[in-house]
C-alpha cells in the first residue's frame, strides 16, 4: 500500500478542512433540517426547547438560591447562563463520540470531506443554543439587569468557543470510532465535571478550591458566553486557558486528522 509523506499527510487534511468550508452553505442546511426532523409534527417545532429549559432553570433557580441562601434576582442569571451553555457544551462532546459512526453508511457512499459531519454537528447544536436563549432574556428583564458595553464581548467569547468546540468534537469523533469504550468513558467524566464546574454554584459567593476554577477549562469555555451576557469582562485567566486549549488541543487534533484521516473509513 502506497504511503503518504507527512507534508503530503497534511496538504490533505488541509483540503479537507477547506472543502468543508467552502461548503457552508450545505452543511448548515443539514444542521437545520436536522433539528426539524427532530420536531416533525410538532405544532411549535424546536421552540419545544425554549420552554423545556424554561420550566427547568425557573423550577430549579428559586430551590438553588433557597438552599445556598443566595438572592434569587442574584443567582438565577449565573446559573441559567450556566445551565444553557453547559447543555451546548455536552450536547457537542456527546454526539462528537458518535459523528463518524452515524455518518457511516454517508462516507462509504459519497465522496464527502471528514471534517463537514463535525461543522455540521457543532452549527446543529449552536443553533439549539440560541433556540434556548430567549429564556435568559426573560432572567434579564425579571433579575433587572441593565445593558452593558462588555455584552459585545460575546462575539469574540462565541468564535472562540466555537472553535474550541470544533477540535474538540473532530479528536472525540476520530478516537471514539477508533475506540468504542471511550463513550461511555467521556459520558462518566461529564457527568462528574457538572459538579466540579461552576455552573449551578458560584466562586464569588461560595468557597471551592481556586485550582478548580482555575485550572478547569469547561468553566473558561463557559465563561465566554456567560460573563458578556453577565455585562461582564472576560478575565486574563478565562481567554489565557482558552487560547492555551485552542492552540495546544487544535495542533494536537490537527495532527492526529492529518495521519488517521484516510484510516476513518476502515474504522467505521
């Protein structure tokens, strides 16, 4: 079997990526038509969602400011933000460990580049996020929050979780096909990191190990929607781990495409 040289390894991993980016228009009509499929026939469609995490953050808020003695009007917008990205952050990584293998049957039959089931996975999601959002603007006008110039900050904290996701679900996506076990091994590690990461408690207001918040890139990814729609400045310390997984997990991942790219197939 003829081998490939390591530039010539890349150049094609490099062409994968682009093909995918040059077919943006395609793949996100198929993260829409997918969240469609999956409200067929219902009277309100995907703003099921909307009221699902309505009911969930409004039921939850007043027990949780209750039980940790906390202002609700203080609390509810913290937590609800916490809530709605973390369901964007675990929808992405759950349904990465799948993408190659419910794509399967696609990529034996058309020619299609590896990277667009990711795209499209990462724009479904994003898209379920936003679907999710009104509810964060019924916290802000009941909380009495006020409008903040940091809140333009989000669009800078979005790009950047958004490619953090994008290398994220492509390295799940490769190791996971490669390896089966490791699903249910990144299941079982997100259900301990919901407790670790501050989403349903608060640094500021209750006390935890520094290294927690710290060290633990799942709050920075969060942080980077959270704090702007909080009228917030992004801290040092949340854009430092953030670009520090970017750069590190996305030249890692860029390599590990580069050399499995081709093997994918045979795998699935």
């Amino acid at each position: 079997m003829k081998r490939h040289s390591y530039p010539t390894l890349n150049a094609l991993a490099v062409a994968d990526l682009m093909a995918s980016l040059r077919s943006t228009p395609f793949w996100m009509s198929l993260a829409w038509s997918d969240i469609l499929q999956r409200y067929r026939g219902s009277l309100i469609g995907p703003f099921w969602l909307t009221i699902s995490s309505g009911v969930f953050i409004f039921g939850l808020g007043p027990l949780y400011s209750a039980l940790f003695g906390l202002d609700v009007k203080k609390y509810l917008p913290f937590m609800s933000l916490g809530l709605l990205v973390w369901g964007f952050l675990t929808g992405v990584i759950n349904e990465a460990c799948r993408a190659m293998l419910d794509n399967a049957s696609m990529m034996k039959q058309v020619k299609l580049p590896r990277t667009l089931f990711i795209f499209q996975l990462v724009a479904r999601n994003f898209m379920i996020l936003l679907h999710t959002l009104p509810v964060f603007i019924i916290v802000f006008f009941y909380c009495d929050l006020s409008l903040s110039l940091n809140m333009l900050l989000i669009v800078p904290g979005a790009v950047l979780l958004l490619a953090n996701m994008f290398w994220i679900s492509l390295l799940l996506s490769i190791v996971c096909a490669r390896f089966r076990d490791l699903t249910q091994i990144v299941s079982s590690i997100l259900q301990l990191s919901f407790f670790l990461t501050p989403i349903i408690w608060n640094p500021r207001t209750q006390h935890a190990p520094s290294w927690i918040v710290d060290l633990n890139p799942l709050y920075a990814l969060i942080q980077l929607l959270r704090a702007p729609l909080l009228g917030e400045p992004l801290s040092l310390k949340v854009i430092a781990m953030a670009g520090f997984c970017l750069i590190v997990g996305g030249a890692f991942t860029a390599w590990l495409f580069s050399r499995a790219r081709k093997q994918i197939v045979y795998w699935i």
